[in-house]
C-alpha cells in the first residue's frame, strides 16, 4: 500500500513538472505534429483561397504540414467560436475575417466568444477589395442602372452574402441603405457556394469577396458592377471603385489574417508569424494572391490588432444607423 501511494505521489508530482515545464518545452520545439487551421467559411470562398496559398508555403517553412480546416456557418461564428476554445499550443490556429472579428461583435449580442479577448492576432495575411457582382441575365450594365433597376423594382430580386453577420451581409445592406433601394437576402455558409447560386440565377445580385468571384468574372459567368478598396483592382481596371461612384461610405476593403487562442505562448506566436511572413514574401504566393486580387500584408502583431480595431468600430457604427438591421 506504502509503495502504491508512493508511485502515485511520484506520478502527480511528475505530471505537475511537465505542465510547469510544458509552455516552454512546447515553445523550443514548436512544431512537432502538423497544425490545423480553422477556415470559419466553406471551401471556395475568399478566406479559403487566401488561407490554403498561405498555409502550402508556412507549412514548408515551419517543417510541418498545415492542414485547413473549414467549419462555416453564421457568419463565421462556428468556426470562430470552436478556434476559441482550443489549446493554446499553437497546434490549433485560425484565420480571421472582418466578419468574425467586427461584424458579428456588432451583430450579435449572444455570441459565443469575445474576438478582444479570445485571441491573439498574429499578423494579417492580405487585404483584399469587396465586389458587387451578378448574373449576366439581370438587366444592368452599372452601377447606375444598378440602382435604376433596384428601384423601380423593389423586393423582385435576391441577394447572396457568406452568412447572416458577415462582412458581404454588412455590405449589401449597407448597400441598401446608402443607394434607397430593396433586395431580398439568402444567407450562405460561405462565398463559394453563392458564388455557385449566383452563377446558377438563383439570386441575382452577390456581395463578395474579390477572390472567391474572380474565376467567375473571368470566365463571364458573373459581371461586375463596383469595387470596393482604396484603388481599382489590378485585374478589374475598368470597373470603378465605390468612392468613385459617389459611395465613399461603402468603400472598405477587407482582410484575412492569422489567429492563435488566447494564452498562445509569446515565442509559439512569433514563430508562426516569421512563418507567415517568409510565406507572403515568396514570389509563388504573392503572385498567387495577386491573381486573386489580393494584397500580402505580413504586418505585426499590434498593426493587424489595430486593424481589427477600427473595423470594429466601423461595423458598429454601421450597424447602429437608424433603420439598419442585420437579421
């Protein structure tokens, strides 16, 4: 009996040493084991895109696979709330989205984790404009004959967005409230299967992404109507910004970025963002991102939590309007 509790005295001590070594002992030989990476959104859509040409080239430079994991649904809230929960080792991390960080927060009042406190930003991987676009069949060439459309038909046409309290959500009614006019909205699990609707005519209109639209404008299956970001895409020269168009207000951009769970060790963290920064500096990734319409970011740590910050702001004033609703 002595020598039973002996061992088991033994064992409790020995487990209470490696906790109290594991942080440090995690971080010099950090990582060991592939790393998955939660996707809040479905596979094709703009935060998928950036995160799997991303994630090739960190994998490579970390010496370990980095497997993306994608787990959509409201707006980017499932995803975003299990990334919360995960061990903060560095062997679970996330990407972040306008959407997940600043638009639910000023959505949603039961929402399942806290985007200020649940994580640690790491760096942004790119900043990427938003489109409008639509089906070749509906009757407008522009932004002009957009609205003209819009008007004098209220409530005849649909609009697709990657979720309820997603950044595209935002967008479109944004887009309703700033140009006066009506559309129905169909929420997705994603860009990437309403960019397939939107081919397909099941809604008209879609607020997008550039990326997850791109192939699609490319092939002519969707015409588009505005960008929105500080300059006209590269790959979109003739289709104006919305500040050009006289809608300064719905001008923002987006971005994609890297999260790890709160508590992530400071050396674990570091180490993934030099990982990300070798990735976004690769002349195989930016041109990459760039054919998407993308921008390699590559900021610190502190830069993309200020970026956060202010879309935080930006989306809870947006939502505070009168008569703006996000349901």
């Amino acid at each position: 009996m002595a020598k039973m509790l002996q061992n088991s005295l033994l064992s409790v001590a020995l487990a209470g040493a490696a906790v109290m070594m594991s942080p440090a002992a995690a971080s010099s030989d950090f990582p060991n084991q592939p790393i998955r990476m939660i996707v809040p959104f479905a596979p094709g859509g703009s935060t998928d895109i950036v995160a799997r040409i991303v994630s090739q080239r960190m994998g490579q430079e970390l010496g370990q696979t980095v497997i993306v994991e994608n787990k959509a649904g409201a707006g980017g809230a499932i995803g975003a709330s299990e990334a919360a929960r995960a061990q903060p080792d560095g062997y679970t991390v996330s990407v972040a989205t306008v959407s997940t960080m600043a638009v639910n927060p000023a959505c949603r009042a039961d929402l399942p984790y806290d985007p200020s406190k649940d994580f640690i930003p790491v760096t942004n991987f790119a900043n990427l404009p938003n489109v409008i676009v639509v089906n070749p069949k509906f009757p407008a060439k522009n932004f002009e004959e957009m609205v003209q459309e819009l008007k004098a038909n209220p409530d005849k046409y649909s609009y697709g967005s990657s979720g309820t309290c997603s950044i595209n959500h935002l967008f479109g009614e944004a887009f309703k409230h700033s140009t006066g006019t009506d559309m129905i909205h169909v929420p997705y699990k994603g860009s990437g299967p309403a960019v397939v609707d939107t081919v397909g005519g099941q809604v008209e209109v879609l607020f997008d992404n550039l990326p997850s639209s791109m192939n699609q404008i490319q092939a002519g299956n969707l015409r588009p109507i505005a960008v929105a970001g500080p300059a006209r895409a590269e790959a979109l020269q003739d289709i104006p910004t919305l500040a050009e168009l006289g809608h300064p207000e719905l001008n923002e951009p987006a971005w994609y970025g890297l999260l790890a769970p709160a508590g992530t060790p400071e050396a674990i963290v570091k180490k993934l963002r030099d990982a990300a920064v070798v990735a976004l500096q690769d002349p195989k990734v930016m041109e990459s991102l760039k054919q998407q319409g993308a921008t390699p970011s590559g900021n610190t740590s502190e830069e993309f939590a200020e970026e956060i910050r202010v879309w935080q702001a930006n989306a809870a004033k947006v939502v505070a309007q009168p008569g703006f609703k996000l349901d």
